[in-house]
C-alpha cells in the first residue's frame, strides 16, 4: 500500500486536473461542441472515479494514522483528508 503522503499527492494532482477539465467541459458546452464536451465528460468521470478509490484509501490510512501520530501531526492530515473529501463531493456533484 502506497503511504499516506504518497496518495494525498496523487489526490491533489487529481484534484487539480480534475478543476482544468471542468472549467474546459464548461467553455466547450458553452461554445456547443459536442464532440469535445462528450470526451471531456467521460475522462472527468474517469478522473472522478480514480479521485474517489484515492480518497477511499487516504480515509483508510488516516484511521491507521491517528493511532500512530502526535497530536499536531494528526491535525495536520485531518485537515488535509477533510479537504480531498470535499473536493471530491464537490467534483461529483459538479459532474
């Protein structure tokens, strides 16, 4: 299993393809090209699906974390899982 820190990069990069994609989904469907806009689409969902398993396990080895961790350390990657879950409801809903 990849650390903790390991699946939180990966999650930010997702996250921030994932916000390139979208704003880029909204011009091409405001511009009407359907071609695009139906591609995009489907490597967004791609993308949603990849940032969902990623989340899934941040949220498993934060458990593991909280065991392990001092206090600060632990507030620290709260914040940090607490924002790659939001983002990721916020992604699902946008799509």
């Amino acid at each position: 299993m990849a650390s903790l820190q390991d699946l939180y990069t990966v999650a930010r990069k997702l996250t921030m393809e994932m916000r390139g994609g979208l704003e880029q989904l909204e011009g091409a469907e405001a511009r009407g090209v359907i071609q695009s806009s139906t591609s995009l689409s489907r490597d967004m969902h791609n993308k949603l699906r990849d940032l969902q398993k990623v989340t899934q396990q941040i949220e498993s080895g934060w458990r593991i974390l909280v065991v392990q961790e001092n206090g600060a350390k632990r507030d620290i990657w709260k914040r940090k899982v607490e924002q790659v879950v939001e983002d990721c409801d916020q992604f699902r809903i946008s799509l």
